[in-house]
C-alpha cells in the first residue's frame, strides 16, 4: 500500500526544513512570486500594459517587467504600485 506524503513531507524532504538556510530562501522567493503575479493581475484587471504601469509611477518598464517576474521587489514599491493600480494593501506582521 502507498503512503500518502503531507505537502510539509515534501518541502522537508526536497528544499529543506524549517529554519534552514536553503527552505528560508525557498519561502522568501516563493512570496515574492505571489505577490509578483497579483500585481500582474491587478495590472492586467486594469487593462494597462507594463509601458502604462512604468510611466505611471516614474518607472522603466524593463523594472515593471522584472517586478512581475519576482525580482527588484521592496515594500516601497510594491506599495507604490499597489497604489497606482487603485488596490489596497494590508501587512499583518506577527511576532512568534
């Protein structure tokens, strides 16, 4: 019979667990994807292209193409973006 393996199984197993270096970097780039691809999605909503987006917040559209993409991500930006596409952003930062 075939054991089932849980999703934390696998992510133990295949990245590493928890607190280590390799799954930390896992998580954190993981996170930045999702929130690349929401602002993909607000942009795409909004019916604007990356060359819209760019000129909108003072920004090249080389960056707007590598935000999406997960890269050059700050809170700044992000917010900034955010913005500019009509959306609402909320941090909920808990201490453990």
């Amino acid at each position: 019979m075939n054991k089932l393996t849980s999703h934390s199984e696998l992510l133990n197993e295949f990245i590493g667990k928890k607190g280590t270096t390799e799954r930390d970097k896992f998580e954190a780039e993981l996170k930045a994807e999702i929130i690349a691809s929401k602002l993909k999605e607000m942009r795409i909503r909004k019916n604007m292209t990356q060359a819209q987006l760019a000129e909108l917040v003072g920004k090249d559209k080389t960056q707007i193409s590598r935000i999406e993409k997960g890269r050059n991500l700050t809170i700044s930006t992000i917010v900034q973006l955010v913005e500019a596409l009509g959306g609402k952003i909320n941090f909920d930062i808990q201490f453990v």
